[in-house]
C-alpha cells in the first residue's frame, strides 16, 4: 500500500494541508497563521477532518499555534486550571522527510542525518491530548516529501511561500489539487492569485523561472483567491460535500 493511500485510511475526513515558507517574507506576520491555524481547526470539527504541514519552521509554527490555542479556549475559562484530558483532538500531523543533508556551500557533502521538526512542534504538542506531536515520515527529502504532501492533501492552503512553496502548490494542482491561495499574505500565494488572475497568460509566465509546461497545464480553476482568513472559510465549504 503507497504512504498516501495508508495515511488516508488511518485518518478520517477531508485533509487539509498547509503549506508556506520557513522565513516568511513581508507582509505575513506571526498572527495571521496563527489565526489561519485557529480558524481552520474550528472549522473542520463537524467533519473530522485533520490538518498538516510539512514540519518547518515558520508559518507551519504559527498554524500549530493557532490550532493549540483554539483547543485550549474550548476548555479553559478565565480563572480555571487547564486539564489536558477536556482538550479537543488537535487533528494535526506533520508529515516530514526522513532525512536532510549537510551542504558545505553549494556542494552537497553525502551526510544524510534524520531530520526532526523543530522543538516548537513537541513544546505545542505536549499540551494535546495525544501529549506528543503526531509525525508521519514520507520521502528521503524534502523534494520526495513535497511530492507526498501533494498526493495526500485533499485541499491546499498557501500562506505566503517562496519557491519551495510555490513548486509545492503547482505540484499539488498538476493532480488536480484545489489550492487556496491567501493573497493577502504575500509570497508565493500572491503570485499564484496574481497568475489566476492573469489566467496563466504565455505573457507573463515566460518571465517566471518554474516549469513553463507545468504551469501551462494548470486548471486555474482549481485555484481560490482568499482576502482574509473567512474568504478561506468560505472557499473551504464546498469541500465538505
């Protein structure tokens, strides 16, 4: 059985990837994943759905922090202890490679060592229910990863990004994928919007240094152009069909 078919098997509902970059890129700021990360997890409770990101650093951080914050105000009042065992499921997993490389420059030396989320993750996690951070590994890099994110993911949020990211939402779009991309928060999902709104014209994707083919292919519409975090919301629900 293929990695994406098991993870598929094991969780249910829609899964919902997100997806941007490890140092994101003005305009995004900390808060708005962390309201993207709060507002999706409230969202996917009447279908248990579960969320994920590719275990970076940066906006995965912040979605997680969001998303640990909304199961925590579901139990804990003003003037109340926190008990872990009242806390909603987080519905999160990360899904990671199983190694990274040591580069010396631009030369890549051969010393694969295994890569692990950043300690932001497990400090988040430890406030589940679960008490630990859920972690499915898929592909021996980034690269394979990316490629498994793809397939897995039922729907793809974009919040900021660079190329990594980018290359992440066209791959995901390539099988047919629907991407929402968050405009408002700069990166790569503006430049998506800004191709959707350009309908992927010959024009102004030859001055872009992706895959021409590749973004000749793409269905803009299986893209969504979100303004603020309940036009995401808004774009979600004709996926819980």
């Amino acid at each position: 059985m293929k990695l994406e078919e098991k993870i598929k098997q094991e969780r249910t509902g829609p899964l919902i990837a997100v997806i941007g970059s490890t140092t994101p890129s003005k305009p995004y700021e900390l808060g708005m994943g962390v309201t993207i990360g709060y507002e999706l997890r409230k969202s996917i409770d009447p279908h248990n759905g579960s969320l994920f990101t590719g275990g970076v650093e940066g906006v995965g951080i912040d979605v997680y922090t969001g998303i640990m914050k909304y199961c925590i105000d579901q139990v804990c009042k003003p003037g109340l202890r926190l008990v872990q065992a009242q806390l909603p499921e987080d519905r999160f997993f990360v899904l990671i490679p199983e190694y990274q490389s040591i580069y010396e420059g631009r030369k890549n030396v051969g010393l694969p060592i295994p890569y692990n989320p950043p300690r932001e993750y497990e400090l988040l996690a430890s406030l589940s229910t679960r008490g630990s951070l859920d972690i499915q590994r898929g592909g021996q890099d980034m690269a394979e990863r990316r490629e498994i994110l793809a397939h897995v993911a039922d729907v793809l949020i974009m919040v900021n990004g660079s190329a990594g990211t980018f290359d992440e939402g066209v791959k995901a779009l390539g099988l047919g994928k629907p991407v929402i991309a968050m405009n408002y928060s700069g990166g790569a999902a503006l430049l998506l919007s800004t191709l959707k709104e350009n309908n992927f014209s010959k024009e102004f994707i030859k001055h872009l240094s992706f895959d021409q083919e590749e973004l000749r292919l793409i269905n803009p519409d299986l893209i969504s152009i979100a303004h603020s975090t309940q036009e995401m919301i808004d774009c979600l629900t004709q996926y819980w069909k």
